[in-house]
C-alpha cells in the first residue's frame, strides 16, 4: 500500500507540474500576442534616463528605454519583451516605433541651444536593413533636430550577419550620426572590435562601475579600458553609477566621461528628465 500510495503522490506531482508548465506556456505565449497588439496601439512607453557630464553632473543626454505595462499582468522586464520582439519578426516595426516616439518626446532638447543627445539602441539587423538610414534622417529631419544629437548603441558582443560591421558604422557616422558599443567589455577579449570598427564612444559594462573597491582584480582591467578610450579619443560613458564613490573613481581618471545611473537620476517620462540623485539611490546601491 505504501508503495502506491507513493505512486499515486507522484502522478499527481507530475500532473501538477505538467498543468503548471501548461499554465505558463499559454500565458507566455498569450504575452506574445498581446505585445504586437501594444505595439500597434501604441502602449510602449518610452522613459529617458540622463546622462550626465561626471565632473560637474550637468545632464548632456538621455537614453530612450522602451517600458511595457500590461494591464493584467503589469510591467513586463525590457529584456524579456525585447527577446520576444525578435522572436516573432517585430523588429523592424518595433525600432522605428521606438525612434519616433523617443525623438517626440524630447524634439525640443534636440533642436534647443544646449547640448543634448538621444541614445537609442538599435539591432544589427537594423543597421544592416537598407531603408534604415533613410528612414533615421527622415525622422530626424521632420522634427527640426539634426543627426550628430543622435547616438545609436549597438551592443558590443551583438552578431551581424554582415561581414564588415565597421563598413556599417562609417555609412551612419558618414550621415551625421554617432554609434556607441553598448555594454562594452562584456567581451574584453575582443578589444580589437573598438578598433576595427572606429566607432564614437563606449559604454562601460556595469559589472566594471559595480566592482570599484570590491574587486581589486576588476580595477586594474577598468583602467586600461579607461586609457584606452582616452588613447583613441573616443567619448565614455559609464553605465550604473550608484554611489559617489564610483563617481569620484571615474573622475579621477577619465573627468571628461559621461555618467549614467541612480547617482544622476532615475528613467523618467519625457517632461521630467532630471539630472540630480534619484530617491533612494544610496539605499539601492547599498
């Protein structure tokens, strides 16, 4: 009798697990629907997140951040809905989506008499899409802006079916925009790709920014990266920032970079981009 009711306890684990695994099949995949369905009805938001010169924390930029709320289930994670829009063939839709909106909701920063750029991330295959640069200029264009307060990040270890990304690069940089390798020394084996591809800036992966006075074997690596990108004359910027500490680190060393995190003020909605420190951020960086 123990023997079965062992049995029986298992089937119906196995059956719980199984009509979980169901559950969540459905619900995921109901997700992916729903996401096209937002797209089209316009219920990706976009927030900004400053960039701010280091040394004086005055803000120069902003990077564009697609957020998606569902009304059921809530905020769905960027990366989780990002893979899902690669997934089901959306990217084309979804990255102009994403260029227009973010370049109306800052239009007058980028047509007024200070210095600000939008940063927005962009697929290779977008880089690779013929009509991609028309459309850019075009977008730019309408809105009165000018290409050189645009940057296009494109991330360091991301795979491009063309054989000369570099030859890429040149034809946007070539019409006025800047390219940036985003999370830059995810692959730091690769650091012939920076130049290979000569682009404008860098951003420093946040696991070099987080390792400042913890890993003292990260230091030494960040440093060479920081000299490296004065060498070349390339811009810096330096991702997740939380604590004055890690600013002062960077300040010390590379004063003219561009700092970006909890330390200069949190994604925000178009109208209230604001450099300064978010609520909580020493809290959050503890």
């Amino acid at each position: 009798v123990p023997v079965a009711l062992f049995a029986l306890a298992g089937a119906l684990l196995g059956a719980a697990i199984g009509v979980a695994l169901f559950l969540w099949w459905r619900g995921s995949r109901g997700l992916r629907v729903q996401l096209a369905e937002a797209l089209r009805r316009e219920k990706i938001h976009i927030s900004y997140q400053p960039h701010c010169a280091l040394a004086s924390k005055k803000l120069v930029g902003a990077e564009a951040l697609a957020r998606w709320t569902h009304d059921e289930v809530g905020p769905i994670p960027p990366d989780t809905f990002v893979a899902w829009v690669q997934a089901m063939g959306l990217r084309q839709a979804f990255t102009r989506y994403v260029v227009r909106k973010a370049l109306d909701g800052v239009k007058d920063r980028l047509t007024g008499a200070e210095p600000f750029y939008l940063s927005v991330n962009v697929f290779p295959a977008d880089l690779e899409d013929e009509s991609f640069l028309d459309f850019l200029v075009g977008c730019v264009g309408q809105r009165g802006g000018h290409p050189s307060r645009v940057v296009l990040e494109v991330t360091e270890s991301a795979k491009f079916s063309s054989d000369s990304p570099a030859e890429l690069f040149r034809r946007f940089r070539t019409a006025g925009f800047k390219v940036f390798l985003h999370d830059f020394g995810v692959g730091y084996s690769n650091l012939g790709n920076i130049l290979q591809w000569d682009v404008d800036g860098i951003k420093l992966d946040r696991i070099f920014v987080q390792s400042i006075g913890d890993l003292e074997c990260a230091t030494p690596v960040l440093d060479q990266v920081i000299e490296m990108a004065r060498q070349l004359d390339v811009q810096l910027v330096v991702e997740r920032v939380e604590t004055q500490r890690q600013a002062d680190y960077m300040i010390e060393r590379a004063p003219h970079a561009v700092g970006q995190g909890w330390l200069f003020g949190r994604a925000a909605p178009a109208g209230v981009i604001v450099a300064g420190p978010a609520p909580g951020a020493l809290a959050l960086a503890l």
